[in-house]
C-alpha cells in the first residue's frame, strides 16, 4: 500500500470539510467582519481552524 494515498485521502477530506464550512459561515447571521475573519483562519490553519469553528463558530441562518 503507497502511504501516499493515505495522505491523499485525508487531505480530500479536510478540502471538503473546510469547503463545508466555509459555506455555513457565509450562510451564518454573523457580520461580515466575523465572516471574513473566521473564513481566513480556516483557510491558514485547516485542521485546528476547523476544530474551533465547529465549537465556536457562528451558527444559524440568516436575520
């Protein structure tokens, strides 16, 4: 087994998860300021922004 594919799976999995994510926070009643802020650390640091986004992150729809 190459241990590439691994690799390639979980970072599959992590691109689709922060794409997830980004799409909730765009769709959140947070302001645009928040939204810009939590998309950016999403995108600097995946794994650890995502684990905080799903615990603090903005939730619900739009107001």
């Amino acid at each position: 087994m190459d241990l590439n594919v691994g690799g390639g799976i979980v970072g599959l999995i992590i691109l689709v998860l922060s794409i997830w994510a980004i799409i909730k926070i765009v769709q959140s009643g947070a302001s645009t300021v928040a939204k810009v802020l939590w998309v950016l650390f999403i995108l600097i640091v995946p794994v650890i922004g995502l684990i905080v986004w799903f615990f603090a992150g903005p939730r619900g729809g739009r107001t």
